[in-house]
C-alpha cells in the first residue's frame, strides 16, 4: 500500500554541503555491478552557483510488519523499501554546467543510518553518467551505459539523506526512480551489516582459514529484496561438469522465499568483503566487487520440513576476473564429513569462518537423533586459537564444505551463538538437492550442475586459472552389458602437455592419448576411471570410483524353453541373491538356479509364458533384468 503524495512527500529547502565532505582517492578504473566504472566527479561538486536542492522527507509508516513474515527459518532483516510514486522525479532539479545538463533529487529519512535506491528500466545514453551519493559516503559511479539493466541497485550508503545526480547532454531522464531502501535499526538488536557479527567469530584470514583460502573466494554477502523487505544472507559459487565458469550461485531457499522475478534483479552480491587479515578493521572493508542481479533457475519446496531447503540463482553477469573468484567444488555422495568449516557473513557483517571437528549427523531439521536417510546435516561447531565461531542472522545459504573443500551443505537454521556456541546447526543436504524432491529442472541440482551427464558423486572447484591443468571427462554411457565398450569424452582444460588414463577392468587398461580408444569391459561389476592432466605448473588427477557399471549378460532373451544363461565375465561374485517377480510384484518361486563356471542358470520352465524380473543383488548394487519366456 501506497501513502498519498501529500503524506510522504515534504518538500524542505535543506541544502548539504556536500563539496566538503567528498573527496575522491585516486582516479583508478573501478570495478561495480561486474562492469567497470568510469572515474570522475559529479558535475555539481565543482559549481557553487546551482540551484539549492530540495529534499524529499520519506515517512516510514508504509513499513510492512515484521509479524507477516514469521516462518519456521526467517533471514536476518536488513531493511525494507518505501515505494517512490512515479511523479517524484518532477521534484528533482535541473541545472546546466559548461553545456552539461545537470539533474538532481534528494530523499531523507528521518534517523537512518544507511539508504540504497533501486532504479527501473535505466537505459543510459553513451556520455551519460549517474552518481549516488551520501554526506557520508563517496559517490557510487560513475555509472554509464555498460550498466543499463531493467531494475538496476546500490547497495547501502551512510547517512540519513541521499543524492541521486544525472550528468547528461539530454534534458531527459533514462530511468525510473522506484523504491528507496532503508537500513534496519529495530529497537533493542546490535547493529547490523558492519560490525553487527558476535565477538565469538573468527575472521576468514585467521589461520583457521589458511586451507581455505580458495573456496572463501566463491562466498558472498547477498543483499536479498522480497517485496518491501530487504534481508542479509550468505551463499556461493558452484561449480558445474564444463568447468566453464558459469555463475552459479548455491543459497537457501528461505532467503527471499517468495521474492519476484524483478526481485532477484535487484539482489545485490559482495565477494571478497572480508578483513585484510585477523583483526577486526575499525573501518569498513572495500565492498565494491559487486554483482547486481540474478534469475531463480531451481529451488526446494518452501517446507522445510519436508524439503533440503536449497536455491540455484544464475548471477546476471559473469563475474570479473579482478575479483579472483572461485567455483566451489561439490560433493553429492551423501558420506558423513568427519571435519570441515563454513564460510559465511553473519549479521551481514565481514567474511568469517567457523570449525567443526566431530562427524556430521544426518538427520531433520531440528532433528536430534540420527536418520540414514534425513534431508539435513546436524553440525556442532568447535572452539579454535582465535575464536568459537558459529552462526547467525545472515549466514543462511552459507556453504558447509568437507575436508576435501566440496560442498556439501547449504545453512537453513540452528540454535548456535556466541552466548550458546555448543547448540547444533542444520545444513539442507546437497545430496538431497541433487535429484530428490523431483525429476523437473526446477527441483533439482543435477540438471544445472551436471549439464555432461557424467554422473559424477563429486567434483572439484575452479578458478579458471589457464594457465592449470584441470582434468575431467565424461563417458557416452555408465552401465553396460558384460562386452561391450564406452568411449570416452576428454574435457580437461588449461595449458596442458600430456595425459594419462586408467581404466580399472578394461581393455586397454591405460592410455595416453588426449582422446583414448573405446574401452572394452568383459567383467561383472563397477570399475574406477582415473585421468591425470599433466602440466609444467603441475598435474591434476580426477579419479571416479565405481563410475562404469557392468551388467551381467543375460542368454537366451527371449527363451523358448524358459532357462536363462547369467554370464558375469572371469567369475560369479562371492555374495549374491536371485529373486524372480511377476509383473504384480509378486515373487515366483520355485526357481532353480544352477552355477557352471563364470555363469549361473535360471530356469522358469515350470511356470506360465509372460515377462519377468529377475533381481540380481550383491554387494555393490541391485540390477534388475527383463526376462521373456514364450513357449512354444
């Protein structure tokens, strides 16, 4: 709901002399929204003769109640927005400097800490530039041209009063000024965003996180927008199966549960916000490595008692290579990690990283005792030489990684703090996420992250350094027939001089060609593939246990006489059971099984003609066979 112009709206003529308060550091080519920005100054910072600016009074009785969005897991409020009415830019103001059209319009908010602006349809001309700008903080820009968007954002600058300021050879405005943001300072909670985190946190350049120094690098903050309500989360780059790079971003479902397509336009994503090393700064870090924008691609259902609790975003843009970003690894097994960190932005504040030495527990949400099959991990954090962290507000969708540096966990909620740092955490499985709450791509990982069908259990994170070997490769299939062959596909990246493959079980066993021969498999069971990516800088090897499956083969097929010939290469596994069943689910008995050799006999000549199932089970896996029998 929308106030009336006349309740929001107060024109006051409150002139801020901003030319003493700003000073630009250095004229050095920036880097924001994944674009560069031009450095320069604001046309009215150099002209002391321009109209005094009228500032717009916000009043924030249009704030929607926190009451609406009480869930079972709520992200840490950042804020919320006021709607602006669309006559508002007929408030700013227009000058002219040296041929240079000058446009102005102020907004203040009584007692805010920290504003942002949110912008639609910006469509720059070449020569515009757009600033945004406190009494507080630099100007944000320039923006140009390169950063048109639909719904474009900045993050949140000090102060209560904010300045947006076109300057343009066109007595137009090519965009459309839609919501002003304003930092939460709800009665009786510590700050948020800097400085907000609990004094138990330890930051990311502590010697905890000397092993993590890449994957910090896929981490971010995420400025969330859902309606009018902003929130403070935390998620990461993942990689996929190409190694390409694509921006991917693993985050939770809760954070921005019910945001808009036009919503995840104006979420706003901080890398490498983070202490320069183990002390807390005194004064707020550089947060410019910023991307604006993403798109939904895949999500859990919003239960989370029922659902891992995931969310897939692809980022609007790629990311720059100035911020040295990393593509995290994954891992999807489901294997218990006995040891691991997470890597997170509690209360939306720097980078910080927190230990757990005891195995995982999967279990439910909130669940207490251990479940084979539950859809999150239970995850207790231990003291460290520099702190006891955990996690807060702010850290939802933050990766839980393994000790290999895979992720294998999203954050959904818990009971740890600095006052209660023993209480467990619970992390929405990954290998839930991966394919377990539905085959549609909008249910799943898989379908995004393994776009090679490789069916890999894990795989390793990147940096696009190609300058690396980095090993991977794909098969045409990954279940065959005792005797037949599968080719492999090579998609090793980086500057590499050779290669090496190994090939448990088949024929060849080895090769060094890029491309190697098809490979034939003539035994019963699941056999490893290893590919080492040789390099000057070093080599990389990726091993996939158990990655070829191979069946039995089964002869004659139909049969007329109804006995049935299970070949399993050089000899029958040492633990193994025969079921047969009807096309009811019914089990068919007697059957007589006979063993000659490398080979068992089925025979089901004693019952009626029709189609079988005949479940083959060993240690290793159950295979089930499509058994005709036409009598004759």
């Amino acid at each position: 709901m929308r106030n009336s112009k006349k309740d929001i709206i107060i024109l006051l003529q409150r002139v801020i002399g901003v030319r003493r308060i700003l000073v630009f550091i250095a004229l050095v080519p920036l880097v924001l929204n994944g674009q560069v920005m031009e450095p320069c100054f604001p046309a009215s910072l150099n002209d002391h003769k321009l109209t005094p600016l009228p500032f717009i009074v916000l009043e924030e009785n249009n704030v929607t109640s926190k009451k609406d969005f009480v869930k079972q897991a709520l992200p840490l409020p950042a804020g919320h927005t006021i709607p602006l009415e669309e006559n508002i830019p007929m408030q700013g103001i227009w000058d002219t400097i040296d041929e240079t059209f000058v446009w102005r319009i102020g907004f203040y908010v009584p007692g805010a800490s920290a504003l942002n602006i949110y912008l639609s349809n910006m469509n720059l001309r070449e020569g515009d530039k757009l600033f945004i700008y406190t009494t507080k903080d630099q100007p944000e820009g320039a923006y140009t041209y390169i950063n048109n968007d639909v719904l474009f954002a900045v993050g949140f600058l000090r102060g209560d009063s904010l300045l947006v300021e076109l300057n343009t050879s066109y007595h137009t405005l090519p965009f459309r000024l839609t919501e002003v943001g304003v930092a939460d300072r709800m009665a009786g909670l510590a700050g948020r965003d800097f400085g907000g985190a609990g004094g138990c946190e330890v930051p990311v350049n502590c010697e905890e996180g000397d092993s993590w120094q890449s994957e910090k690098n896929g981490v971010a903050r995420v400025l969330v927008k859902e309606a009018t309500n902003l929130f403070w989360c935390t998620g990461s780059l993942i990689n996929n199966t190409n190694n390409d790079g694509k921006p991917y971003f693993l985050t939770a479902n809760h954070c921005g549960e019910y945001a808009s397509a036009l919503d995840y336009r104006a979420w706003i994503f901080y890398f490498n916000y983070e202490s320069e090393d183990c002390e807390l700064p005194l004064t707020e870090p550089d947060n410019s490595h910023r991307i604006n924008g993403a798109s939904l691609l895949a999500h859990s259902r919003y239960d989370i008692d029922e659902a891992a609790d995931f969310k897939l975003l692809l980022l609007n843009r790629d990311i720059p290579e100035s911020y040295h970003a990393y593509y995290n690894g994954w891992d999807r097994s489901g294997a218990v990690s006995p040891s691991g960190v997470t890597i997170h932005h509690p209360q939306g504040d720097i980078k910080m990283i927190s230990t757990y030495t005891d195995p995982i527990i999967s279990t439910e949400y909130y669940g207490a005792e251990p479940i084979e099959n539950g859809m999150y991990w239970k995850v207790e954090w231990a003291e460290t030489k520099n702190g006891y962290g955990v996690t807060e507000g702010g850290s939802s969708g933050s990766p839980l990684f393994n000790p290999e540096g895979f992720i294998i966990g999203a954050l959904t909620g818990g009971e740890a703090s600095c006052s209660y740092p023993e209480q467990p955490d619970y992390y929405g499985k990954f290998s839930h996420a991966w394919e377990s709450e539905g085959a549609d791509s909008t249910r799943q990982l898989k379908y995004w992250l393994d776009p090679l069908h490789t069916g890999v259990k894990s795989l390793k994170g990147t940096n696009l350094d190609t300058t690396l070997a980095l090993a991977n490769f794909s098969s045409d299939v990954l279940e065959i027939t005792i005797g037949e062959q599968v080719n492999y596909v090579n998609y090793s990246t980086g500057n590499i001089t050779g290669y090496a493959w190994y090939f448990e079980g088949g024929e060849p066993s080895y090769s060094e060609a890029e491309d190697p021969p098809p490979v034939r498999y003539n035994t019963f069971g699941a056999f490893g593939v290893t590919l080492i990516a040789k390099s000057a800088n070093g080599n990389d090897t990726l091993h996939r246990p158990g990655y070829i499956h191979v069946l039995p083969m089964m002869v004659p097929n139909p049969s007329a006489k109804g006995v049935y010939r299970l070949t399993f290469g050089k000899e029958i596994p040492s633990t193994i059971e025969i079921n047969v069943f009807d096309l009811l689910g019914r089990i068919v008995g007697p059957v007589f099984v006979t063993e000659n050799e490398n080979s068992l006999y089925i025979d089901l000549s004693r019952h009626a003609a029709g189609l079988y199932l005949i479940h083959v089970k060993t240690d290793e896996r159950l295979q089930i066979l499509k058994a005709f029998y036409i009598k004759k």
